[in-house]
C-alpha cells in the first residue's frame, strides 16, 4: 500500500505531513551536507543550536507566545509532565509559604518548620479537573506523589454522566480550593482535550480568570497547535509531541517565566525530605532545563527537528493568521464529520455531549456499539484507505483522529463512505 493512497486517523502517534518526512530521510542520512546525519550530530553542536532556536521561534510565532513565557523541551512525554508539574509548582508552593513563615518569626529555624508542617497539612491542595482518561490518570499520579488528602478532584465528570465521561458540568459545581485570604490550590489542572474520551474543553475556564487566578497547568497533548490559545491565562502548558506537532520522543513545556529563577525559587531537596514531600528526578525540574536550554542532558534533536519543520510548515501556510488559519481548517474537517454523524443519527451516536465535543478525537459508535456492526464499518474504512479509526481499547468504538496533518480530502472521504456505511445500513 502506498502512502499516498492512505489517509490516518490514528489517535497518536499520528500522520506526519508527507513532506516532512521526505525531507527526514535526507537529513537522517546527511545533514545539511556535511556528511553525518541529524540523529549523529551532537545535540550541543551549533546546528543542533539552531534547531532549537528556530523551533522555538516557529511555536513562539504560531501560538504568539509572549517573552515572559519560556518554552522547554523534555524527554518526558506527556506522562512525565504529569509528575513535573506536581514536583515544580509544589516544591514553589512550599518555598514561597516558607519564606511568608519565616519573614513572621525571624531565624527560629525549628518554629519555622513547625508552622510549615502545619501549613503543608492544613492548605497544601492541587485541583484536578477529571473530564476523562487523560486528567484521571494525572490526577492519581498526584496522589501517588503527595498523597490523596492533597488532591483536591474539583471536578469528575464522570458523576454526572452515569459513570461516564463525555461532558463537563457547569462551572457553579466544581468544588475547586476557595481562594480568599490568601489561600487557594498550589495549581488547578486541566486536559485541555481528552483523547480517548473526545471531550474538549469549548473555551478556558472563567472561574479560573481573573486577579486572584489561581497557576492553571493544561495538557495540550492532543489539541496542541489546532486552535489560538491566550497564553497568559496559563503558568504551564505542556504536550507530547506525537499528535499535532511531530513525532514521539520529545514533549514541550510553555511557562510562565515568574515561575523560574530569580522570581520563584522552589524548596530546597532537604526542605522537602523533612515534609515527607517527593524531590522530583532533576530531568524534569524546569529550573534547571530552563537554565540549560533544554540541554541539560541529550536531548533528542531530531525530533525537535521534526516538530520545527511542522510548525514552520504552518507558519508559511497561514501568515498573519497563524494558528488560527490552522483552527479554521480543524473546524471545518470536525464540523464535517460530526453534521455526517448527526444526520444520519439512526446509525450513528456521538459519545459526548454535543456542549464538550472535541474537534481532535471524533468518539462514536455505530448500531448502538454493536460489535459486529463497527467492525463491519472499520473493515469497510480500510478497504477505502481510511485508516486507524478503532476507538481506544478502554472505550471501544470508533474514533477519527483529526489532527493537522489530516488532511480536508481526507476528511471528506472518510465523510463520504460515513454517508455511503449509513445508507446502505
Ligand atoms: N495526555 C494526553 C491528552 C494524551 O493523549 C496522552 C497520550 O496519548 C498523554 C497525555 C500521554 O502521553 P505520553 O504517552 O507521551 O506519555
């Protein structure tokens, strides 16, 4: 089968554009001449250097990220960004109540650490919004690291849904970590898109706006790069690169400067230990990738590559619209496939609600979940090319993936044998 009779709907890792990984397999084998390949170079020398700048500069141009924003790149998928965020912005919170402690009663180091411990006990709190797979599982990577009585779950979608994921409850219901005098969550956590579950978040949340917001940490894995983000609403957000921006190997962090040396210091690694709190492995302590350029230790560059291709790729595509030109075209593809879906409802049903419908990861299921049925429209699909449709193994179904590099063709073609699946049905 050739790639170009193919179109994948994969949910990650996904379809790259076809030019991207024609150019890969040169540079692979020799980059830009100089007889070694890009997986050969030494992540430290200036090429390598310059791919990070330039890849830098082409997610900076897209997303409008501000100069107070750094942009970091980690080994750590988007799974490790689970443990970092907790380990970064608790390690802050606990520096910051200490140095508000100490600021109190002067040089009594045994009183200040007494009153911290209580501190720790009484107010340390992480927020999680659980609208699906993706946020539950970051969630109980928080309370594998600080423990449950410091998890606050602020919302599961799944209690008013049957047990279910697939919408998200008005805002009024989420109990999140008042706020007054002070106090509030160390950081309220979302996923910005749900990919197994296909829930998106429509717009960011207004309860987590305004002069007092609390940190709002998003992962952005599976909708990065596919709509405009205001940026500033958020201290961290962070995305494996496998869906929208490149290949897996590499996840990128976007955060808020403040958040770094010399504004925010985190707690020392002994301070932590005697507050029974996790010290994070140092590869992923954003300080020091800050510090470092991402270059604390061997950083993948071909990936980097990778994703700095795609972007720049977007960038010359949209132009002065930027990612916005890339959202038009998501929104159309996902308005396509879902009218297909609602028209011809007697065959097909929409997993979630219409209010929380991701344009990313389109979740349905044909006959009622039927299963001889969806595999009938899966074996059909592949026989016209249209590819990695099957829903994640945990929820079954269908599921179309509809990440930038599908393109609308392939949108319609999958729209078109949706259209002929249903009338022949
Ligand atoms: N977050 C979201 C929304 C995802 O879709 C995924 C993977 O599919 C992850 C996190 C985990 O990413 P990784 O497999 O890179 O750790």
């Amino acid at each position: 089968v050739n790639r170009s009779d193919v179109h994948y709907f994969g949910a990650g890792p996904a379809p790259l554009p076809t030019a991207v990984l024609e150019k890969a397999s040169q540079v692979l084998l020799n980059y830009k001449e100089k007889g070694v390949g890009l997986c050969e170079i030494s992540h430290r020398s200036p090429e390598a250097n310059e791919i990070l700048a330039d890849t830098k500069q082409a997610i900076t141009t897209l997303l409008d990220i501000p100069d107070d924003y750094e942009i970091l790149f980690l080994q750590s998928g988007g799974t490790g960004e689970f443990s970092a965020t907790v380990y970064n912005l608790v390690s802050i919170w606990v520096e910051k109540k200490r140095a508000k402690i100490a600021e109190e009663v002067g040089d009594d180091q045994a009183e200040v650490l007494k009153r911290l411990r209580q501190v720790v006990a009484e107010e340390l709190k992480l927020d999680y919004l659980v609208t699906g797979s993706w946020s539950l599982k970051a969630s109980q990577e928080a309370t594998r690291l600080i423990g449950a009585k410091h998890v606050n779950v602020a919302l599961d979608a799944r209690k008013a849904n049957d047990g279910k994921f697939g919408v998200i409850s008005a805002e009024d219901q989420w109990s999140l970590t008042p706020r007054a005098s002070g106090g509030g969550p160390a950081f309220v956590y979302f996923c910005d898109n749900e990919t197994v579950d296909g829930v998106e978040f429509p717009a960011f949340p207004k309860s987590l706006e305004g002069d007092d917001a609390p940190l709002v940490c998003a992962d952005m894995s599976s909708n990065f790069i596919s709509r405009k983000v205001d940026v500033r609403k958020y201290a961290v957000i962070f995305g494996g690169a496998q869906k929208n921006v490149g290949n897996t190997g590499i996840a990128i962090v976007i955060l808020r400067k403040s958040l770094l040396p010399p504004s925010s210091k985190g707690a020392s690694p002994d301070l932590l230990r005697e507050l029974n709190l996790p010290v994070g492995p140092i590869v992923l302590d954003y300080p020091t990738i800050a510090k470092n350029n991402s270059l604390y230790n061997t950083l993948p560059i071909f990936d980097v590559w990778i994703a700095g291709q795609v972007m720049a790729g977007l960038v010359d595509a949209y132009g002065a619209k930027r990612i916005g030109g890339q959202e038009e075209i998501s929104n159309e593809k996902s308005r396509l496939i879902y009218d297909t879906l609602d028209k011809y409802s007697n065959v097909y049903r929409v997993v979630p609600d219409k209010t929380v419908r991701s344009r990313m990861n389109i979740c349905f299921r044909v006959h009622g979940g039927d299963a001889d049925k969806e595999k009938a429209f899966l074996a059909g699909a592949e026989k016209k090319g249209l590819l990695g449709l099957k829903g994640h193994r945990s929820v079954g179904g269908i599921r179309a993936s509809n990440y930038n590099a599908v393109s609308l063709e392939g949108a319609k073609l999958l729209v078109a044998y949706m259209e002929d699946f249903a009338k022949s049905a």
